[in-house]
C-alpha cells in the first residue's frame, strides 16, 4: 500500500500566467447587478420587473442614470466589515465562507458587482421603499445639524454665486439679530424689560443703607453702581422722570468711594476724567495687578535666549508686545525671579512695561551726552545704556542717597559702564551741569496710575498734594528745558512722564512749560499705541500741538496709567525768562554778563488813601515783634547746636563797646523813607556837608531821585569800609 495523498508535501506552485486570467475574466458571462438600496421584491414581482431590467427593450424608456450618493456607513457596520475582513486570513473562515463555490486565480478576490448582491438579512432595518436610479437622493447627514438644508454647501459656481452670495447674508443677519437679542437681554438683567431702574434709593429691601452694608452684602452696592451706570449711558431712555444727570453722578461717586475704598477728593478727580462706563471700568482694573514684566539686558543676552533659558526653569512667559524688543510679560514661575542665576548675571532686571514708554520716547543714540535727572532705582538709566550701547555719557542724579545705593547697584549688576551717579537736586541743573543732548524727566508725583500696586493712594492724597506736586513738576521741567543743547546735532529733545493720570499734573505742567518758555515744541513721541493727550478739559482750553503727547491707562493697555510728552529746543532760553539759569562755562563758573538779574518783587503793602494806619491790620509793633524775632533767631541756634546765650552774649558785648564810645546810631535812609537799609555810629558833619570820623572824611550827598528836603544820604562802598575800620580800632 503507496503513501495516501494527503500525506505528499505540496510543492511550490507553478507560475501564474496573467493573460490566461484575463482571458477567462473576459470570457465569463455578465453577473446580474442588483442595487444596493433595493430590497428583494417577491419572484412574481421580480419576474415582472426582469425584463423591463435586464431585458432593455420594454416599451418604457430608462432615464439617465444619475450619480447616487451613498449614505454614510456607520460606525457599527464599520466594525462588522473589519471583523469579516479578518477572517479572511483565517482558513476556517474561508473554507466554511467559500463552500461549493469553485473559485480560481484572481476571482478569489471578488467583484463590486459581487459585493453588492447581498441578502435582506444584511438590512434588518432598510424600509421597503425601492430608490429609483431617476430619482436624486438626498446626501444624509452624519450629525443632526447636517440634517438642515441650509447648511448643505453647494459647488460654487458663475452661475450660483449671487445666490449663495444672499443665502449667507441672510444666515448672517439672522446671527447678529440672535446676539443683539442676547444683548439687550443681558442688559435687562433682573429688571422688567422697559422699566427704569430706581438707582437713586440708599436703601434695599429691608430698609438698610446700600452704602453702609456688610463685605457679604457688597454685591447689591455692586449691583447698583452698574444699574447707575447704565443709566448714563442711555440717560434719555432709562433716567427717572424729574431726575437729572447730576444726581446720578453723584450717585455714582458716592458708590465709587463706598465700594473700591477712595476717599471723595480723589474719586472725584478721576471720575471726571472719563466717561461713566470708563471709568468704572478705570477704577475696576486698578483692582487687579498689573503683569509681571521683565526686560531683557541686550548688553548682556538676546530676549530670545533668556526666554529658552527661563522656559527651561519652569517660567511661562511670553512677548510683551509687538512695540517691545527687550520685554517679556511672564505669567507662572516655579523659581523667585529676582534670585535666578540670571537675575543675578545681569541678563534682566523686573521692570514695569509702562516704564520702558519714556526711555523709548527718548531715543537716545549713541555717542550722546544725556540726563536723566531721577534716575533711582536704575531701570530707565540702564534702559538708557542698553540702547546707546555702553558709549557716550549718562548722568545719572538723584536727590535722594539712599535710593541712590539702589541705582548704583543696579548699574553695576547690568554692566552699564558709560554712567556717572551723582547726588544733586534736581533744581540745581544746569548750574551743575548742562549742554545735554538729551534730558529724561521722570518728575515725581501722586502716583494715581499705580493704584493697583499702592492702595494707600486712595486716602492719602489731598488737595494740598495737588498743589505742592505740580509746584515741583512746573520747576524741575524749567531746569530740565535749559539743560539741553539747542544746537546738538543729534539731540535737543527732552522727555517729561509721570506715572499719574490727573491734568494737573500732566497737561497743565506741559502747558506751564510752553509759556514760560518760547523755545520749545512739542513733537511726535514715536509711540505706536497710546490716547491723545486733552485740548480742553472742564473749561480749560490747552495748546492744538498737546494732542501730540500720549496717556496710558490700565484698563485700555493692561498697563500702569502713565503720561508721556516730548519737547525739542530750537533755540536759547531767553536771560529774562522766568527761572532762566544759565549753563556754567569750562570753568563752572557762570559768566556775569550771562547771569540773569534777579527778579525784583516789591513786598510794601498796598493802601489805599485815606485808610487808618490805626487800624487793626494797618500798623506794625516793631517792639513785639522784636520778642518774636529774638525767640525765632534763639530756636535756630539750638537747632544748629549753638548756645543761644553765649552768642547773643557776644553781641550784646560789641554794643556796650560801641556805645563806650559814646556813639548814638545814626539811621541811613535811601528811597523811601523809613525804609532803613544800614545803622552806622553818629557823624558829626560841617555846614558844607562833610563828616570826619577816624581820619575819614565822609560827604554828604543826595540820593538819586530824591528831593532835597528829604534827610536822605548815600554813603559809597570806600566810606563804609572806611567807617568800619575806624570803628575797629
């Protein structure tokens, strides 16, 4: 018995002819097509309707077959093909799949026309309706909202452009119609729509004072102040019938101060500023912190290596902006930024963004001489030398020593090596020093744009700090104006910016500023983003060109409030100008034919004639006011450290000694008489008017002006001398 033909190893197959294959393909008869969206009719049905198929010469005609878009597959029957398309590397699958079929060569793989010829059973749940190859078949939508005709996007074409063109104009305004309807409806909020909020009552439900109600209760406060808000903006649609504008600013104010904490000076001053809706949004944002902003050392690094650098450390940051090149706004960090090894390298210093606004007004190029005349703590200073480069010079002054270590620190912490730090006030420029190319004036102020970082300036500022500050704004921009160089061919420009955003301390300054002196302009600041500075403001009517300065507040720019202007000197101070100080020479010295003269104030009372010199404010007591003097001139001596009875002991001393002499004092009168100008020992004079005293001979001569029957002499400077000498000896 041979070995069983299972038992032989099946070798390697022959060589598949492919033509062979396509001669059989070819030759094999048509297979019956059957759509897939129809279902199986009965076979006395199907007779009836198979010749009319495959026949092809019944008396109907057949339409042209459109294209027919499948539905499509779910995400089950998906799964089911994936499933079936596995087994076919099974050959159990296979053998009980392709039983009694005979399948050679290629056929294996099967045919579209074959794949559609399925059973009922395959679409339990397809409806009994028969689809039509005429009949155009609605592409089904795979979620609900595909399901609306007006969202099927049609082919764009010449012909449907205009149509399309409105459908999405309609689509649109149907949208802004829906937002505007939210709109209003949010506006509305707890009030019946067209009734008119009562913001005017101080008191809620249950009869307590809004103003005066507990932290819990701070949100019905919150709730009027918005209502009253409103009401400004809309006042002709929303006021109450009999009330005016003035007692919902009031209104308003009274809120402002109970709510956020300021005391009604102050909140008055800044809710003049703005518009209602502005300036609870103002006052809403110095609530929150400002940013934390770093600015990169360019002498050091470049921005983009310290932000791969802090990245690394845990820091999220980011660009400030696309009008900075050095500031990186810097959102988390899992290290103290102001110990980093960076930090303390020098790479970058924390440093607020509205800060970097002057040194960029300012431009300074290299190879210039330039002041900045409050320079502590050193952020803008070494802004300064960064973008000259470390060359030219920087005067960096500061009338306050302690805050000055700071400066010094910082300067040598970022490598800055073109400053000298000085400690003048600022007054004293440019008798100092002057000729600057340009000047950078960060004068002092009320700090009413850095709310968020100090709350303190909401009680703490008076009327009188509004009068005191400006006094001192007005003065340090005079000295900062006549030290500058007209004639730099580079410079000329001086910078003047507060971090306050009251008028009196911004446009009023700037205004003081173009009076006083006729040699300066205001010019373009370079600034890219920024409000316009005010022309007119609560009756006050300021220069067309203070449009040019800019004003930055934290609700519009995420940015401390700040105010930027910007001078150019075109000429010389004038020497009669008010507060003129002229530039010292080589020497330090200021020549005398340059030093302007001193302005003359007469301080005589003004009388009109006929008044009572008796009167209560019309005479002076020269004896009680010589105990007040004596008592004044006593404290300053013990304020100095001097013992008040052993000077005035010393001096009593010299008058006994005068009068031993037996000398009387003689009173020299010039101008108006009793206005005593000097007291001499007694001059015993002839008739021709001459007097000798020590061997000196002293004349007798009208003053100037004056009419001879006036007891009036002038005594040149070589008689006085001489007297004096005589008197020693």
């Amino acid at each position: 018995m041979g070995q069983g033909r299972r038992m032989k190893k099946q070798g390697i197959p022959p060589p598949l002819d492919e033509s062979l294959v396509t001669r059989k393909r070819k030759d094999a008869p048509a297979a019956q097509v059957e759509e897939r969206g129809k279902k199986r009719r009965t076979d006395t049905k199907g007779s009836k309707k198979g010749p009319a198929v495959n026949g092809g010469s019944g008396k109907r005609k057949a339409k042209p077959v459109k294209k027919v878009t499948l539905p499509p597959v779910s995400d089950d029957e998906i799964e089911d093909v994936s499933d079936s398309a596995d087994g076919i590397n099974d050959l159990d699958v296979m053998e009980d799949g392709l039983e009694g079929v005979n399948v050679t060569g290629l056929d294996a793989l099967g045919s579209a026309s074959e794949s559609e010829d399925l059973d009922d059973d395959e679409f339990p749940d397809s409806g009994s309706d028969v689809v039509d190859s005429d009949t155009e078949v609605r592409k089904a939508g795979m979620w609900s909202e595909d399901e609306d005709d007006s969202d099927i996007e049609e082919k764009l074409t010449a012909a449907n452009i205009e149509g399309l063109s409105r459908k999405l104009d309609m689509r649109k305004a149907i949208e802004d119609a829906e937002a505007q309807a939210e709109l209003e409806e949010a506006a509305i909020q707890t009030n019946i729509a067209g009734d008119k909020p009562k913001v005017l009552e101080d008191e809620d439900g249950e009869g307590r004072p809004i103003s005066n109600l507990q932290a819990q209760d701070l949100q019905l406060l919150r709730t009027r102040l918005t209502d009253t808000v409103r009401v400004l903006d809309d006042f002709k649609n929303l006021a109450e019938d009999g009330r005016s504008r003035a007692e919902y600013t009031a209104q308003m104010l009274k809120d402002i101060c109970a709510y956020y904490g300021y005391s009604e000076f102050l909140a008055e001053k800044l809710l003049n500023l703005f518009p209602a809706r502005e300036a609870f949004a103002f006052f809403e944002a110095n609530e929150t912190p400002r940013p934390v902003v770093i600015r990169t050392n360019t002498l050091r690094t470049h921005r983009r290596e310290l932000a791969q650098t802090l990245i690394n450390r845990g820091v999220q940051l980011e660009p400030i902006g696309k009008w900075s090149k050095v500031g990186l706004q810097v959102f988390e960090s899992q290290v103290p930024l102001g110990a980093t090894p960076e930090y303390l390298a020098g790479h970058y210093i924390l440093q607020a963004a509205s800060s970097f606004l002057p040194v960029m007004a300012l431009a300074p190029q290299e190879n210039e001489r330039v002041l900045d005349m409050a320079a502590a703590p050193g952020g803008k200073t070494t802004h300064i030398a960064a973008l000259m480069k470390n060359t030219g010079c920087i005067f960096a002054n500061d009338s306050n020593k302690q805050r000055a270590k700071g400066l010094i620190g910082n300067i040598h912490r970022l490598g800055v090596r073109n400053t000298i730090v000085c400690n003048y006030s600022a007054l004293d420029f440019p008798k100092v020093i002057g000729g600057f190319d340009r000047v950078l004036l960060d004068a002092p102020c009320s700090g009413t744009g850095v709310i968020a970082k100090d709350a303190s300036v909401k009680t703490n500022k008076t009327e009188a700090d509004f009068m005191r500050l400006p006094h001192l704004q007005k003065q340090l921009i005079l000295a900062a104006i006549d030290s500058v160089d007209h004639s730099s061919k580079t410079g000329g420009y001086i910078v003047y910016s507060t971090c306050s955003v009251t008028v009196e301390e911004n446009e009023q300054v700037v205004q003081y500023a173009l009076n006083k002196r006729p040699n300066i302009r205001l010019v373009e600041t370079g600034l890219t983003f920024g409000k316009e500075g005010f022309t007119r403001f609560m009756g006050k009517i300021f220069h067309p060109s203070m449009k040019l300065t800019r004003r930055y507040y934290p609700h519009a720019f995420n940015v401390d409030g700040f105010f930027v202007a910007k001078f150019k000197k075109i000429a010389l101070t004038p020497l009669n100008a008010v507060g003129a100080n002229a530039a010292p020479s080589s020497n330090g010295k200021v020549p005398a034919e340059k030093q302007a003269p001193d302005e003359y104030v007469d301080k005589t009372p003004i009388t009109e004639d006929g008044d009572n010199e008796d009167s209560d404010f019309g005479g002076w007591d020269e004896e009680e006011d010589k105990k007040y003097m004596e008592r004044a001139q006593r404290a300053q001596m013990r304020r100095k450290g001097k013992n008040p009875r052993a000077m005035l002991g010393k001096a009593k001393a010299k008058a006994k000694e005068g009068q031993g002499n037996g000398v009387a004092k003689w009173l020299v009168s010039i101008g108006h008489p009793g206005h005593i100008l000097a007291q001499f020992p007694p001059l015993q004079h002839n008739a021709e008017g001459a007097a000798h005293v020590g061997g000196v001979t002293f004349t007798r001569v009208l003053a100037s002006g004056e009419s001879a029957d006036r007891d009036a002499f002038a005594i040149s400077l070589y008689s006085i001398r001489g007297l004096v000498r005589s008197a020693r000896h």
